[in-house]
C-alpha cells in the first residue's frame, strides 16, 4: 500500500513543471497508520498532497481507502534529483 501511494505521488508530481527532467527517489516514511485491512480484489483508491517542499526533499500526506473507509495514511519523503 506504501509503495502504490508512493508510485502514485511521485507520478503526479512528475508532470509538473518543477520537476520536469527530475527523478524521484523514496526516501523515507513518517506517520503512518493503517486503518483497514485492503485484500485482493478491493479497488485502492488513493490521494495525495504536498505538504512540504525544501531544496531537493518533497514530503507529501497520501490516503488510501477502499468504499469510502480510510485504509492507510502515511506522510513520504521524496528527494528530488536530476535525470543523467
């Protein structure tokens, strides 16, 4: 759940124009509460926000829920470099 949450913020940070060029590498996890358990066969439906941007480091809040009920939360880090 982390890691789709994670794939899903850095896809959406990606396109724009800040970070046109840019590569995003996991670096961290803070916060997090799972609220639910997600099984197969659940739809993960996912959000996310920034909520801090400083030099390289983005730290952004996503959700994860299923029908409507939150599942997880968790605060991740990104460090932000460029493409060679």
């Amino acid at each position: 759940q982390l890691e789709a949450m994670a794939q899903m913020s850095a896809g959406a940070l990606a396109p724009l124009p800040a970070y046109k060029g840019k590569l995003f590498l996991y670096a961290g996890v803070d916060a997090v509460r799972f609220r639910r358990q997600v099984i197969p066969g659940d739809r993960f439906d996912m959000e996310t926000e920034v909520i801090k941007r400083k030099g390289p480091l983005v730290k952004v809040h996503a959700k994860g829920s299923v029908n409507g009920q939150l599942a997880v939360e968790a605060d991740l880090m990104f460090s932000v470099i460029d493409k060679k």
